[in-house]
C-alpha cells in the first residue's frame, strides 16, 4: 500500500538491474495517477448510479408526488383532479380524528418504547449475567421478533379470544370476570402494546447484549479491586456504558413505534370504537378505503413533518451525546 | 517478494481490460437482459391471447362458493370453446374494492367484476364502469323481467344497467332440526314455525336452550366489521322506519327505532338465549357442534354448515317488527373501464355472463339465491332443501343505504359494527350507541364524496 504512495520511501532492491528499475518507475507512476483518478470519483458515480436511480424513483418521486397530491382533491375513483390549495390542510388540522388518531399514536408510542427498552436491558443482564443455558435463552428471547406479523396476530387474537382464550381461562380459574381483551375500549389499546412488545423485543435485547459484551473487562476487575459490590458495578459501570446503544434503541423505537399499523389493522382494524386506531391507520382508510387520495396525503405529511421534527430533534440531541 | 507482486498488479492490470471497461460492460449486458425478459414476458401474454378471445374476470368468492364458481366456470370453457376466462379470485374485503379501483382508474381492469350491489353507487358516478347494453344482453338470453324488481332497480345508475345481478346473499337464520324439534318449533312439514314478534323470538331461544343445555341461538358479531350491522339493519328496515343519507345534509333517522332493535340484540344476547360475547367462528363452532340450535347467519355458510349438520333447515330471519325484509346484498357483474376497450372481448364477456347466470341452478348449491327467477321457480330449485325454504328473502332483500361510503366491505359497516359493539357486550347503553351510530353517520356525510 505505502509502497505505492512514495517512490523514494521503498527500499530500492540492489539486486534490480536499470531497466527493470525503470519498469518499476513506470508502473508505479501509472498505479499513482490511477489512484487519483478512483479519487477525483468520476468513476464513483457508476457505482452510485444503480441506487441513484432507485432512490429517485421509488422515494424522491413519490415524495414529491406526494407534495402535489396533498394540493389537489385526487380521488381513487375516477374524476380529475382540481387543485385545491392548502384546502387540505386546513381540513386535516380541524379533523377531530386526525388529532384523536395522533394521540392514540402517541399513546401507543410511548406505551411500547418504555417496555421495549426496559424490558430488553433487563433480559440482556440476566442473559449476561451468565445463566446457565446461554444459547437457549438468546434464541428463546429473539426467537419471536423472526416472527412474520400475520402468525404473531393470529397466535395473540386466539389467547385474546374472549370465549376460548387463554387469558380468560387463566382468569376464570383465578375467580376474575373475563376481560374483552381487544372488544373493551380499556383494554384493547394495552392489549395490542403487550402483543407488540413480546414480538419485538428481541431486537432491542440483541442490541443491548451485543453492547454489554463489549465493556471491556478491566474495568469490572478495577472496581472489584477498589471492592464494588455487584449493584455497585451495575449502575456505575454497566449502564452508563450502555448510554450510546440506549440513545439507538431510544431512537429506533421511537420511529418504529409512531409508524405501528400492521398488527393494529389484524387484530382490531382500529376497533373498538376508534380507540386503537393509529394515525397511519387513518390516512389508509382515508385514502384506500374511503379514496380520498388528496387529503390522505396532506394527513400523511403532517405526520411525516412531526417525525421530521421529532428526528432532527434526537440528531443534535445525538450530536451533543457524542 | 511481497513489494515486488504489490508493485506488479497495477502494471499488469493497465494492459488488460480495465475494472471499469469491465463494470460499463457488464452494466450493458444486464439492461439487455432484462429488456430481453422483458420482450419475453410480453411474448407469452401475446401467445394466451391468441388461442381464443380472453375473458378476465375478478371476484372475490374465496370459500366453498368460489369452488362451485369454479365448476361453473369450466362447464362454461366447454360450452364456449373459443373464449378463454381467466378467472381471479382476490381476498374479499375492503382491500378488494380498492384493488378493483386501482385497475379501473389505471384503465387496465379486468373485462368483468364481481362487486357488490351495494357499493355501485359509490363507483358508477366515478366513470370507474361502464354501463351494460341491455340490447346486447336481450341477445345473450338476458332480460329484465328475468330479475326481481327490486334488484334491477337497484342495479341502475342514471336509468342505465351498471350491474348485472349474479345472487342475492340475504342475512338468515339456519337451524338444526334436531334441537328445533324437541323444543317445539317446527311445522309438521319440518319448516321452522313462524315467529312474529321480540318475545316470542326470545321464547324460541330459550326453547332451545334448554334443549341443548347451553344458548338457544349462535350470533357472532364480535370484532366483526359487518356481523353487527347486518343484524341491525335487516330489523331497522323490519321496524318500517324511514332513513336518508344525503351527502352534505344530516342523516335522517329514526333514533327511537334504532334503540328499540338495539335492547332486542341486547336482550337476545343474554348468555341463555344466546352468548354475550360470541365472534363470528366461535358462533359457528358452536352451532356446529350442537351446543345451540339456531344461527344467524349469511346463506355462504350453507355449505360448510352442512358438513356438519347434514338435514341443515334454513329460513328467513324471523319477521318481529312488522315489515318484511331481509338484510343482505347481491354479487353483480360489472364492467371496469378500460382504456383500450376490444369489441371483441366486450361481446365474449356477454355471452360468458349470461352462461354463469344461466347456471344459477348450480350456483344456488353455494348457497346464495340466483338472480334469475326462472330458476328460482323451477321444480329443480323447488327441491332444494333448505334454498328454498329461504327463497323468499330475495323479494325483502333491504341492501345498505344507497350511499357512496357504505355496502359491503365498507369502513362506513365497520364503524357502525364497532359503535354497537360496546352496547352488545353490555358495557353500554343502546341510546349510546345510537348516538355514537348518529355521530359517525353524520361524519361520513359530512366527507365530500370521492366522486
């Protein structure tokens, strides 16, 4: 590599006659310009160019085809559209259901980021903590985030079955009432966090266990030596140097979270009454079921502007940690 | 040894081809690959077309109905050797019609469509369809007077035919023989006896409950976006009551009527006369395995229904508030638009509809009732057991509001569907639910229409 930068630098074999001195001269001036041509990056852009065109196409396109629907009263069925301003808009920020689907959003988001993040920490220190039966455990607790969304819906709404399911039964032999798990308003909405939270987890465990082995050891056996006890060690080593995968998994379950629908529109399409149904379920009613494909998009930029914000937030708030 | 070959590749590498020559080349040969594919896909499409004209027809038949449709579809291959129907079946559900939508505006839908009757309205003043040529149909053997007059009405859109009526599907109530009898409620010819008021409904659940030891009837409605509308608003129309949805005025409705039928489901799901908390596979498990005797039911479950309880009785949902009719709705051919229209094609898919029509016989195996009432009054249909004992509920057929947000697979039954369901479950009052019922009617008025 350094042999190619600089002439002078490499040791100049004795044994090489003239000539083939020259043919090393030679190919070393050529393998120098063929550097800078790979870094003046003319030819970078070949590479970029397959991702280019599928970024332009299939996001910055439909970005901005978005922006133009969200201005005109398109519908689904038929009729042209007419542009209609910020007609749209203005109808979304007095929707009543745009501002209750938000919240429920938001009520969601938060209901599952806490557990999501708690929750897996505390499973990657016990894992860590050197239980018996390492493998089985790392499978056992990632083993339903490989899970396809449809089997996970289906497997919940059978134990969440009111008449058969396994939680009433579970209830009944306690001597409880049996509780609609995802037909009360009360408790649909942490029904479907508790079904969410078991099927992801795992992820974020496997985040945190990949980070817990990376705290380097010396600093365990320096505290042991200056006699911290194991609760000491905990929260004055182990978790201040999980902070940076803490602030990731913070922020991946924030986004993943406020973008929730599949499992919501497979076990209660939004029901009962509304109380469950998530903003992005909104704009899929407004705009599929219902066609108003216009108005559906100006919603769904809103709430594109609010993750915006919410993202660009965690980024200097991400700059500062670091 | 290492200096010397570090020093010698790139040397080397200048007298061949170059990596990028290499890369542009492979960029070529790929984008002709692919246009290659490409050409060949479009090749075989073209080879399809050319052993006959092709008939694409859509629907949304995905239980033991689209195996009957499938049969009915082969025996019209034979009797049409010349046409060849490629035949969908997709999902049913709102995904359907929203996937029927996008064809149609694309202009690339399908020649035919299985949609249901009550959601033209919401499609036909978009341009998404094309009318029916009734002169072309008399041709095929089609004619109006063939059809229940309520039904053509219902399939017009600004006096011309936008659907061609295939069933009607109404709301019903199967029984078991074996449960109505002891608890005496059946005719001597085997028919269930009649029952024409709240409580004597609520007597023959009881009936049978004591029969079977657990609930007289089976209705799951539970999480169901159509089950509890489809209740609802066969005995509203039962109760006689006007109603009026007109876009961008408050809906007119008789909120007295509504709680009345609201406290009769109320009081019929008491836990004896029939489960408070059934959905709709628990309903049919449990009506299958004889711990109920009756179910409400859609007539598709005919089939299934019987293979578990073989001498399966049908009839209409009980008359109880005076008027007859009979929730439910009609599959209805339509043609989606299409950009590039073939005469051809168009011509083949009458005659194809008019043979799937003219099959009714077998279609009404489904379960469901053919729309052409010569087959309904054939001796053949006469004896069908229990078909004919619910016949009569295609002349009451009471379809959703003519509204473009409602019918079938719509948000609009969903949402009704879930304002009830608190108040079946008893967590809730009728009158509240009525009101909840009101408030997202007057929403959905409120929405500009689409088209």
């Amino acid at each position: 590599m350094s042999a190619t930068t600089s002439e002078t630098a490499a040791p100049t074999p004795s044994s090489l006659s003239p000539g083939a001195r020259k043919d090393l001269r030679r190919s070393l001036r050529e393998a120098e310009r063929r550097a800078q041509e790979l870094h003046s990056g003319r030819s970078g852009y070949w590479f970029l160019l397959p991702f280019a065109v599928v970024f332009l196409v299939f996001l910055v396109w439909p970005i901005l085809y978005g922006i133009w629907m969200s201005l005109t009263d398109r519908t689904l069925i038929g009729t042209e559209p007419g542009f209609v301003g910020l007609a749209n808009f203005i109808e979304a920020f007095g929707d009543a259901q745009v501002w209750q689907t938000l919240w429920q959003t938001v009520l969601f988001t938060i209901g599952s980021t806490i557990p999501l993040v708690l929750i897996a920490m505390v499973m990657a220190l016990l894992v860590f903590t050197g239980l018996p039966g390492q493998w089985l455990w790392r499978f056992a607790f990632f083993a339903s985030f490989l899970l396809p969304v449809a089997v996970v819906t289906q497997v919940w709404a059978w134990m969440y079955q009111p008449d058969l399911g396994l939680f009433n039964t579970w209830l009944g032999a306690l001597g409880f009432e049996p509780v609609g798990w995802l037909t009360d308003e009360n408790w649909a909405m942490i029904a479907i966090i508790a079904a969410t939270v078991w099927w992801t987890v795992g992820f974020n465990f496997l985040l945190y266990l990949a980070a817990l082995q990376a705290i380097p050891e010396h600093l365990y056996e320096a505290a042991a030596i200056d006699g911290a006890g194991a609760w000491r060690r905990l929260f004055s080593i182990t978790i201040p140097q999980l902070g940076r995968t803490t602030w990731l998994v913070l922020a991946l379950q924030l986004l993943a979270s406020l973008k929730v629908f599949d499992q919501i529109y497979l076990l209660t399409a939004g029901g009962p009454n509304g109380s469950t149904r998530s903003i992005l379920l909104y704009i899929y009613d407004t705009g599929f079921v219902n066609y108003r494909l216009g108005y559906a998009s100006a919603i769904s930029y809103i709430f594109f502007a609010l993750i915006v914000i919410l993202s660009l937030t965690r980024f200097f708030g991400g700059r500062k940690e670091a | 040894m290492t200096l010397n070959s570090a020093l010698r590749s790139p040397g080397s590498g200048a007298r061949g081809p170059s990596r990028r020559s290499v890369l542009q080349g492979a960029l070529g040969a790929g984008t002709l690959l692919t246009a290659g594919a490409l050409s060949s896909c479009a090749g075989s499409v073209a080879s399809a077309t050319s052993s006959g004209t092709l008939v694409r027809i859509w629907d949304l038949l995905g239980g033991s109905d689209g195996q009957i449709m499938g049969e009915i579809v082969d025996g019209v291959r034979e009797e049409l050797p010349d046409i060849t129907i490629d035949r969908t079946t997709l999902a049913w559900g709102a995904p359907y019609y929203t996937k029927l939508a996008m064809a149609s505006t694309g202009g690339r839908a399908p020649e035919a469509a299985v949609m249901h009757l009550s959601r033209l309205i919401g499609y036909a003043p978009g341009g998404l369809l094309e009318p029916f040529d009734i002169d072309m149909l008399e041709q095929v053997g089609i004619k109006e007077s063939d059809f229940p007059a309520a039904l053509w009405e219902r399939a017009l859109f600004q006096d011309q035919l936008y659907a061609l009526p295939l069933d009607t599907h109404p709301f019903i109530t199967f029984y078991n023989p074996a449960i109505a009898e002891p608890a005496g409620l059946l005719n001597p010819d085997g028919t269930l006896a009649e029952i024409d008021s709240p409580d004597a409904l609520l007597d023959a659940g009881r009936a049978m409950a004591e029969v079977t030891g657990a609930q007289g009837f089976s209705y799951g409605y539970l999480s169901d976006p159509a089950q509890g509308w489809r209740m609802f608003w066969g005995l509203y129309g039962q109760t006689g009551a006007d109603y009026e949805f007109t876009p961008g005025k408050p809906v007119g409705f008789d909120d007295g009527a509504a709680v009345e039928v609201l406290e009769f489901m109320q009081s019929m799901l008491d836990g004896t006369v029939a489960a408070s908390n059934s959905d709709y596979g628990g309903a049919i498990a449990n009506f299958s395995t004889e711990q109920t005797g009756l179910i409400f039911s859609g007539v598709w479950e005919k089939t299934s229904l019987q293979g578990s309880i073989p001498d399966l009785g049908g009839a209409t949902v009980p008359i109880i508030f005076g008027t007859p009719t009979a929730f439910g709705d009609s599959h209805s051919y339509v043609l989606p638009r299409q950009l590039v229209a073939n005469p051809e094609r168009r011509e083949a898919t009458y005659e194809v509809l008019a043979a799937i029509l003219k099959r009714g016989l077998r279609w009404a195996d489904a379960g469901h009732i053919p729309s052409l009432v010569p087959v309904v009054e054939s001796p053949e249909y006469q004896d069908l057991v229990p078909q004919r004992n619910y016949a009569q509920a295609a002349e009451w057929i009471f379809l959703d509001p003519p509204v473009w947000f409602a019918g079938s697979g719509s948000d609009f039954q969903n949402r009704m569907c879930q304002a009830m369901q608190t108040a079946l479950q008893g967590l809730g009052t009728a009158q509240d639910a009525v009101d909840t019922m009101i408030g997202e009617m007057n929403t959905f008025l409120e929405t500009p229409a689409p088209a």
